[in-house]
C-alpha cells in the first residue's frame, strides 16, 4: 500500500492535521456553540472562524476574504453579528456562540433558512450561511423594519450574485414568521 495513502486514512477529519496547535503555546479555551460547551486547546492568536472550521469541523460558516469585509463568516455572539475571521477565540469565553448549524431544530429549518429557499435568495450558496445569521440577528435586534433598512444593514454581507432582491423579500418574508414565534 501507498505510505502516503495509508497516512491520509490514519489522520483524523478533526481537528485539521495543520490546525493541531503547539503544546507549549496553547490554552485551554471553552466556547459554548449552538448551545453546546466545547473545550479547545488553541494558540491564543487563533480566530473564532479557524476555531469553527478547523478545530470543531463546523463547516458551514464559509471563510471568505478573511479581512472582515464579504460577511462569509458572519456567525451570531450572544444574539449580535460578528465577523468570526475578525474576532479572537478566546475573547468570546462565556459568550453563546450560533453558527448556520444552530439555526436547525433537529430537522426543521429556521424560518429565515425556509424564506432563503422559498425566495431563491441561496444563488451560489458561498455566503448564504452568513447572510442567513446576519438576517437573523438583525430581525432580533428588532431592526429590518423596511426594505431601504434591511439592503442597509446587510450591507456588510457581499454577495457578489446579485441576490440582494431575493435576500430582502426572504427577510420580510422570515421576520413576520419570527415575530410571531
């Protein structure tokens, strides 16, 4: 057999071969995500988007440009919109972490994923995860009450597919669900 095949079957899918950290340098880091408590040994510098991806295998949130401007990696602390490639894991000890995958109630889909899909707002599908988590904060925060409102604060969401129609009519559309959960 293949050294380098049998190499690649032995490696475990997580934490990345490339994100195991430095024993000397790493700190034991506990993040609550999608109301899961989850203890990491990471190197302090190591931001919440390569703690979700690398170390815990939560793919779903996308690493875009990685200098906080496309919104890819929009992830939810403590109810707020965050860049998750902008912000360090170990500031958000104690904090509740929500990614894409903690929007699902076992099946179901969040009203706002529903919407995405009723309004063809998915296009390529790159950045949906976190325009999904930025639109849903956003109708938390009790904002998004107009069209003008809702292209303003997602704003800092590039969809570089032009969805941005499809994204607002899923967003009206989600917030009156929501507003009457």
């Amino acid at each position: 057999m293949n050294n380098a095949f049998e190499q690649i079957q032995q490696t475990p899918a997580w934490p990345l071969v490339h994100a195991v950290p430095d024993p000397e340098l790493a700190q034991t880091v506990k993040l609550t995500i999608n109301g899961q408590e989850c203890h990491l040994k990471i190197e302090p510098w190591v931001s919440l988007l390569d703690a979700l991806r690398e170390y815990i295998g939560l793919t779903g949130t996308k690493k875009g440009c990685d200098h906080g401007q496309c919104g890819a990696c929009t992830v939810m602390v403590d109810g707020k919109r965050i860049n998750s490639c902008m912000t360090l894991a170990i500031m958000k000890q104690g904090c509740e972490i929500t990614t894409i995958e903690g929007l699902t109630k076992g099946d179901e889909l969040h009203p706002m994923q529903e919407a995405f899909i009723e309004h063809d707002a998915y296009q390529c599908g790159y950045c949906t995860p976190g325009q999904i988590c930025s639109a849903v904060a956003l109708v938390k925060e009790g904002k998004a009450n107009t069209r003008d409102e809702i292209s303003e604060l997602m704003s800092g969401n590039i969809c570089r597919c032009g969805a941005y129609t499809n994204i607002v009519d899923a967003i009206m559309q989600a917030k009156g669900v929501m507003n009457n959960e």
